[in-house]
C-alpha cells in the first residue's frame, strides 16, 4: 500500500522541530512517508526533528523543503486542509475517516493527494486553505477540540491505513493539476484586472481567494480547464 | 457520553511527565477523563506534565496514584492491556477498534472497564497483562509498529469515541439553488453565443452541457453566484 499514490503530508510553517520529528514517526506508524515543509521555522534539517521521529530517518531524510504553499502542491490533483474551526463558508468539510476514503479513491487514479497542516499556534490561515478544495475535521471533544500537531497527523494516517488496505469501489475522476488551475486563475485575474474588476486594491487579495475556493471546489479535469481557457478567451474579446 | 461508565487510562509506571501530560490531553480530545497512575516513576503530581497537557487540567487534577496495579484495577469488570507484541499465548487478542466496541458494551451494563498502557520503554511487563483479560493492538505499520505512549492512549480514545458517540455528522454548506445557479448559466452561455464561442449548433449542446457540470460539481453559494455575475460583466465589457 505504500508509494508515490499515498497522501503527501504537507506541514505549513511549522514551529517545532520536535513536532516535525513527531509527525514523521507518526505518519511511518501509519505507512506513510512523503513529507513536505512550507518554510519551517527554525530551517531545515533540524536535530531535534531527528531525534523526536524515532528512527522514522526514512521520512526525514525524504522530507522535501518548499518556500511557498503553492509549490509544494503544484503536482497535487486533491488537497485537503485540516482545520480545528470551519474558516470557509464554502468547502465541503469532511470527517478524517470520510476524507480517507476520498484520498484513497483519489490516489487510486491519478495520484497526487496532499494534507495541509497548519502551524501549531494559530493552525491554517485564509490563504493556505484557499489552496484546499476539501477540509477535513476531526470530531473531538467540542469541549476541547485542540489536538497537537502529531496528533493530527497521526489520525489521519491511521484513518489512511484503514482505508487504504480495503476496496474502494467510488469512481475517481481525472482532475487537473494545481499548476494547470493556477494557470486558468492566473491569466482569469489578470484579464479581470484589465477591465477594472477589482474596485480597490483592498478587495483584490479577498475576491481572488474567493475565486480560487470556487474553481478548487469544481475539482476540474484538465479538459474542463481547456473549456475555461476558450470561454475567457471568448468573453474577453475586444473584436465583435 | 462522558461519565463514570468511561473506560479508566491507567498509566502503568510511566516514565516522563511530559508524556503524561500528553496523554492527558489526548483523553481528553476524546471526552476521556479518568486516569491513573501505577507508581509514576518522577512521583506526582508533575510540573511537566500540567505543562504539556495544555489545558486538560481537568485530567491531569483528577489523576489517582496508586502504588500498584492491582489496587488501580480493583474496581474494574474488564481490564485490557494494550501491547506492542503478543506476549500472551492465552488472552484473546483485539484491534483498538474490536476493542472499542467491547468497552462500550461492557459499559454499558456493568461499567468499570479500564485500559492498561505499559512503561515508554518496555510496554507492559507479563505481571500486569495477567491482570488483564484481554489484549488490544494498534495494527500499525508491520515494519515501523512502535508507537509513542500518547500516541497509543490517543488512538484508543479515537476508537472509543467514534463507537461511543458516532459523532461522525458532515454539516452541510449552504449551496446555491438550482435556480440561481441556472440564471448564471444562461447569462453565461447568452454572453458566450454572441461572442461566437459555439463554433457549431451541433457542438452548442455539448459545450453548455460540460458548462453546467462544471459549476454543478462547484456548489457554488450564492455569494459566489454573485460574484460570478461580477466576474461575467467584467469579462464581457466592450468599453475598455
């Protein structure tokens, strides 16, 4: 069960080397092994990290470092976004266990399936989850719903490793990479742009993350990204 | 669902406070609260343990000691005994998750179930697991099986909480109707047909077709259907 098909776990801006190394135990624990960092704290690599993963050297020496969220999933068809609160009114939230078998129908086509975790303190902001196109909640105690990072990761792997040794029946379908999206929202924006949609400078960080939840959640396959292209291009035209 | 029928922690001389701490906060992440201490090995109660415990004061202030192991299980029904490896050729074995079930069903009638978690380094020691009449294991990772004593506490919390509770309930986004949905759509496909986008009136259908799958598979709110409507007149001003 174990390969390039299995969820890439992504760790946004993580504080504490002795977290990191946690979660890479963790993740071993459950059979998982791709690791990725978005910009950690204290750089990388880190001794405390090796030193809390107990022998997980597998997932840390294979650990890849990303400055920016955005390039850490570029080769990402499905991201998923762990968050302790609902920040969006408008992706589809999800139990770990609902979601493990997402990730498993996912991996079982194409590929490329990324967990973001956020940083321990203050967990995803805005713009990192607007990368998502599916959160994912674990159902703790509401009275103290708080769990610490490895813990986190340690319970979606296990909700992984549950699914992943079982047949899944759920059809996948093919979804454009995150690159090819961010192709269509980039050249979206910039014709956006022209034409004076966005009235202030203010309101433009908020309304392009609001259209990159949107078109995330569409989950679209690489043709329907083509359509998009050919109806902007239409749209735009200056010559009728 | 939280109350005296609740599966008993016992911490069977454990060796950091810190991990008792963490534990503490595991429980209760999972609506646990009953724990117990077998001759704790730093004493009690631990400055590092309310450290790490973030909060699960709770736990950690209603801790009881013990000075041995059968003193803690006196007044339990069942007693399981979590282990790594079998050590045992006579005890029926369990996942966390059979488990689970047994405990909530033990509980249920005659209460006092209680689960054993062994020393950080060694696990449990033959003397205590025949104080238990069940054995649990956490199938994890064949070649990397170890867990972290938190770790462990945690993932049967999990199992007892998903079988306790089935707090498994996925709260719905507020969607578009079908009807908002629909007034973008032909605005969309209106705007389209004068730009000349449908090369052909036989290929029309199929293009509007893909169009509302698309949006469709989005779940648009309505907000996002306005901002769409934003988006569309921006796109299609002929005025710049």
């Amino acid at each position: 069960m174990s390969g390039n098909q299995d969820p890439v776990i992504i760790l946004v801006e993580p504080q504490m080397g002795e977290n990191i190394g946690m979660c890479a135990r963790a993740m071993l624990n459950c059979g998982l092994t791709r690791l990725r960092l978005v910009n950690p704290r204290d750089g990388w690599p880190q001794d405390t990290a090796r030193a809390t993963a107990a022998d997980a050297d597998l997932v840390i020496d294979g650990a890849e470092v990303f400055s920016r969220l955005d390039e850490a999933v570029a080769d990402c068809h499905r991201v998923f976004a762990t968050t302790a609160r609902d920040r969006s009114q408008t992706l589809p939230v999800m139990t770990a266990e609902v979601a493990a078998r997402e990730m498993a129908a996912a991996a079982g086509t194409k590929g490329g399936v990324a967990v973001l975790f956020g940083p321990e303190a203050s967990g995803l902001d805005g713009e990192s989850i607007a990368r998502a196109d599916t959160l994912v909640r674990f159902p703790t105690n509401p009275a103290f719903s708080s769990l610490n990072l490895a813990q986190a990761v340690l319970l979606l792997g296990w909700e992984w490793r549950r699914v992943a040794g079982e047949e899944l029946i759920i059809p996948a379908k093919e979804e454009a990479t995150r690159d090819e999206l961010e192709g269509f929202l980039n050249r979206l924006n910039e014709t956006l742009d022209e034409r004076g949609f966005f009235l202030t400078a203010e309101m433009k960080p908020h309304s392009v993350q609001s259209l990159r939840t949107l078109f995330s959640k569409a989950g679209a396959t690489p043709q329907e990204i083509k359509l998009l292209h050919g109806v902007l291009t239409a749209l735009a035209r200056q010559d009728t």
